[in-house]
C-alpha cells in the first residue's frame, strides 16, 4: 500500500491550546477518518501525525501553529490558498495566529472539507505514479508474468504459452 501523510501541529501550553487549533484537531481527525474510507479500496493509506509546538517555539514562529502539511506539502498549496494570521485569545498571548484563505474565504478554523479535498488531489498524485508493473509491463513473479491485463500463468506444458488468469483490457 502507499502511504498518504497528514501531519498537522499546534501550541500546547500547559496542556491547554487555542480554541481553533482545538477545533481544527477535530476536523483534522475527521478528513483523516473520511480519506482513511475512501481511498483504502485504492491502495492509499492515510497516516495521522499530530505533534504539538510548546510556548517558546510558538513565540519565534507563531504561524507554524494549527499548520496542516498534506503528503509534506501546506495544505494551502494543494488548494491555491494563503497563509495569513489574526488575533486568536489567552493562550496565545499577543501573538497572532494561523489562517488560511481558499477561495476567497479566511478560515481560522481549518474545515474537514478542505483537508479531505486536499488529500483527494495529493492521492490523485499518487496514484498517477507508476509502479514498478507499469514501468514493466511484464514484470514477473514466481510462477506468472503480470501485464496490464492480469496475472497470466506459464503452464510448463506449454512453454511458448500463456494463458490468461484474468482480461481487464484484453490488449495482452
């Protein structure tokens, strides 16, 4: 299977966050759980960090806070989106925190549906990659030749022949 990363990571201060790096936690966790259904039939497994920034680390970089990185890339660039910030509360202090605009919206809180749509376009990528039996299209295994049609076996009777175990598109 491959493997499809979202990592996300926010401020955590005496084991207390900001109310939108909390809220975006549980959309977080949901566009995983939505993704983890869709494209397991596909071959893609989605795999959920969540890593937490401490107080003085938020202080020298305050925008790394409530940060979603898609197969290692800011969320925003899956969407043509930008990064932007806005006064958030207690926790944070003076500091302005994390937003993110997509399509003319600024969210504070990062929607699931965002996450899930770029998690849709980063495994799209994926699955256009070719994998070692489209760069070969007879690459072999114990027993059986794999073409783009299926598994066909090499019976020892017939040595010059194959016979098909399975036609997708009939070309082999």
């Amino acid at each position: 299977m491959t493997d499809l990363t979202i990592a996300w990571q926010r401020l955590v201060d005496a084991g207390q966050t900001c109310p939108r790096c909390g809220d975006t936690g549980s959309e977080v966790r949901t566009a995983a759980a939505t993704l983890t259904a869709a494209l397991a039939p596909l071959g893609i497994t989605v795999r959920l960090t969540e890593a937490t920034i401490n107080l003085a680390q938020f202080e020298q970089a305050p925008l790394e806070s409530n940060r979603i990185l898609v197969a290692g890339r800011p969320l925003e660039d899956w969407l043509g989106g930008a990064t932007g910030q806005s006064p958030c509360c207690d926790v944070c202090g003076p500091n302005d925190c994390r937003t993110i605009t997509v399509d003319d919206t600024t969210y504070e809180t990062v929607p699931a549906g965002l996450i899930t749509r770029a998690g849709l376009l980063a495994a799209a990528e994926l699955l256009a990659q070719p994998s070692p039996s489209h760069d070969d299209p007879t690459h072999e295994t114990a027993g059986t030749t794999e073409t783009c049609c299926g598994p066909t076996a090499e019976p020892t009777d017939l040595p010059s022949r194959s016979l098909p175990l399975a036609s997708k598109a009939g070309c082999c």
